[in-house]
C-alpha cells in the first residue's frame, strides 16, 4: 500500500521552529525567575520543559512516520503518530495535576515575588507562545494538535502571568498566582479529553468519527453489480489515512466488468475521505465469516 509522505514536511518544519522558540523562552523563564525570585516564572519553567519534551517527541514521530514500510512493517510507522499523540494526552493530565498540587501550596503558604521582572518576561513568553500556536494551529496531524494544545497551555499559563503580575503590582497580594494557576489546569484537563478519546478510537480501530458506516456501506451496494456488502471494517490508520475492507458480492460475469465495479466503489468511497481499501469479490455470500460479518448497534 504506497502511502504517501510527502505532505509531512510542513509538520516537520513547524515542529522545530517549536521547539527552537519554546526552548528559548524556557530558558528566559529560568532566568527571570532566578531573578526576580518568581516560583510562578520558575513553575511555569518547568511547564515548558515538558513542552519542549513533548514537541520533540512529536517532531520524532513525524520524522519516524517518514521511514517506508517494510517486510515486517509493511504499514509503515504512521501509527507512531497516535502512540505518542496518546502520551503526549496522558502528560497533559498529569501537568495538570502538577499545576493543581502546586497552586494548592501556594495558597496555603504564599510566596513574595517581583511583579516588574514577572511580568516582563511574561510578555516575552506570551509573544513567543503566539507564535508558535500560530505555526501549529489547523493542522490535521494528530500528533501536532497534541503539541499544539500543549502550546496553548503555555499560552495560557503566560496569560496567567502577566495578569498575577500586575495584580501583585498593584495589591502586592500573591493569591491571585495559584488561583489563576488552577483555572490553567482546568482548562488543560479540558482539553487532554477530547484528544485522549480521539487517540484511542484509533487504536481500537473504531470508525472514523464524522463517517456514517450505514452510509458508506449504502454507497457500496448503490453500484450497478453489486447484490451484498458484509464483513465490512472502517477503520484509521492514523489522522489522515482510512482505511476499508470489505467483501462484496457481484453478478458480474467477467474480470472486465469485476474491475469496472472495483473502480467505481473506490471513486464513491473518496466521498468518505477513504482512500485505500481492500475489496473482495464473491458470487455468493461467504459461508465462513462468521462473527466477522455480525455488526450490532452500538
């Protein structure tokens, strides 16, 4: 099966320029906080560390999915993508739960901190996040939207800060840090969902979402030829491959005609954004299916 990887390179540019400007402004952070005595800007330190980590996992996926498939990988790796967009998910709950565990100590014993230099470099933060969430906004990638939602994190958390600089500024009071730090982490837990339930419905082979099965195998039987559809499985291979087997039953008399009703059950299936499939022809329904051929209503 050729898939193709050439659309992959924009992924891979985007990654690295991510990782190049969120490494720097991690750095910057450490500094600020060192001097300005900010455990906020220090935290928030060790919240871009995990982000740096987590984009160069994901730009490694990127670059491993490139590698062609072989004997004994004959899907290739675009699989990698899922494994580590689903650990780059779990991650996200568990800085989450960092940030709700710090904030909880910050309120029970607060911490001085230099509102000027705070907010200072959480601007520069700020600014350095934007950018990089524009480089890896509206792509399909599930790996890069892991990174992605990981960068609006920081984002997020850079918001957080200037806001508890200027309130520290202004009150010289500091509960304002660990409140807005857990507003951060709900947010973050929010959204490690949605990319967590998507990841795993493609490990378990569930149906795209956003693709009616009953419609799709009504597109199959539409076809002058076909009598049946059964042992059908949709399924992704990864966020931008679908994927369909099928076995289905044909008058056709010939080869000739067999290709004629191959050729246009694939052009239907492109409606579906299904681009490889494995179709089976049969004369009369296959005997031994068995459970294969049962689907139930979910």
């Amino acid at each position: 099966m050729p898939f193709m990887a050439g659309h992959r390179t924009g992924d891979r540019a985007a990654l690295t320029a991510a990782v190049a400007l969120t490494a720097a402004v991690m750095l910057l952070e450490v500094a600020g906080g060192y001097v300005s005595g900010s455990l906020a800007l220090l935290s928030d330190a060790g919240h871009m560390l995990r982000d740096v980590l987590a984009l160069l996992l994901s730009l490694g996926a990127v670059i491993i999915a490139e590698r062609l498939p072989t004997k004994t990988r004959t899907f290739g790796y675009h699989r990698v993508e899922v494994l580590v967009a689903f650990v780059n998910g779990l991650l996200l709950i568990v800085l989450a739960g960092a940030i709700l565990w710090e904030a909880a100590q910050r309120l029970s014993a607060p911490v001085a901190v230099g509102g000027t230099v705070m907010g200072a470099v959480g601007a520069v933060g700020l600014a350095a996040n934007i950018a990089v969430a524009y480089i890896l906004h509206g792509r399909d990638d599930l790996n890069v939207r892991s990174a992605f939602l990981h960068v609006l994190g920081d984002t997020l958390s850079s918001v957080a800060v200037i806001a508890a600089a200027l309130w520290i500024a202004l009150t010289g009071q500091t509960f304002v840090d660990p409140l807005l730090s857990g507003a951060i982490a709900v947010v973050i837990l929010a959204s490690s969902y949605p990319l967590l339930r998507e990841t795993v419905a493609v490990l378990l082979q569930y149906t795209p979402s956003g693709l009616d099965f009953d419609e799709v195998v009504r597109a199959i039987e539409g076809v002058d030829g076909v009598k049946n559809v059964h042992n059908v499985h949709l399924w992704s291979l990864c966020s931008h491959i679908n994927i369909l087997d099928a076995h289905v039953v044909t008058c056709a008399s010939d080869c000739a005609a067999t290709g004629a009703i191959k050729r246009e059950i694939r052009r239907r299936l492109l409606a579906f954004d299904v681009k490889y499939s494995t179709l089976e022809f049969e004369t009369e329904p296959c005997p031994g299916c068995g459970e294969l051929c049962r689907i139930e209503a979910d």
